[in-house]
C-alpha cells in the first residue's frame, strides 16, 4: 500500500526530534502545528502521548494514526534518536524554569545567552 504521508521529511524529523527530546523530559502529552511548507495546502497537526501518534489536516480531513513513536518514525523513513542540539536547548529551558521556580536564578545571568541561542540553533537546524 502506497499512502500519501502529510508531513515533509524536514518536518516529520523535526517533529520526532522533538518527540525524542521531550522524552529525556518526562512530556507525556504534547500537539503541535506545524507551519505548511511550499505546497501544502493546510498546517499540519501532530500530536503524540502514551497512546500513540496522530497527524492531522483539518482542511483535507488527512489522518495518520500510528501505534507509538517507532511506528512514526519508521513510516517516514527517519532515524532514531533525538536532534542533540534540540535536546540542549530543552534542557537548557528546563534548567531555567526549575532555577526560576526555585528563586534560584543569578542575577548576572541572562535568558537569551543562556537559553535563546541554543533555541534558536535547534529551531534553525530543524527547519532547514
């Protein structure tokens, strides 16, 4: 069988590295939209739990439901294993809530060195 996959491989490895990655956090239930790249008619919808992996487009009523995370990586073709830039820049974030919620923040530290940079390099890495 032949099916027509709604994400595009820089996406769906986007999505998976971020599943990954989350996963090193202990996220359990996460859905995002993912801007449409060049052709696409709809954002794509991905969201994934302990219950598997859905991917969705509202305007075309496309679904893909697969059974876990493996399962989604396989169909797309995608190696296992989380982005390592995008595994630092969420722990790097993690770091900074729980200092944060903690009251244990430096004042002579600053978000965007410590935490913006990073994000930015997986987010870059991710989409390009």
């Amino acid at each position: 069988m032949n099916k027509t996959l709604a994400l595009t491989l820089p996406q769906a490895q986007a999505v998976y590295s971020a599943m990954c990655a989350l996963n090193n956090l202990g996220k359990s239930t996460v859905s995002v939209i993912i801007p449409k790249a060049p052709g696409q008619n709809d954002e794509p919808r991905v969201t994934w739990s302990f219950s598997g992996v859905a991917v969705r487009l509202s305007r075309t009523f496309h679904v893909e439901d697969y059974a876990d995370q493996s399962a989604f990586a396989a169909a797309y073709g995608l190696d296992s294993g989380a982005d390592p830039e995008l595994l630092e820049a969420l722990q790097a974030e993690q770091e900074w809530r729980d200092r944060e919620r903690d009251g244990a923040l430096d004042p002579e530290w600053d978000y965007e060195s410590m935490v913006g940079a990073k994000r930015r390099a997986a987010i870059a890495r991710a989409t390009a």
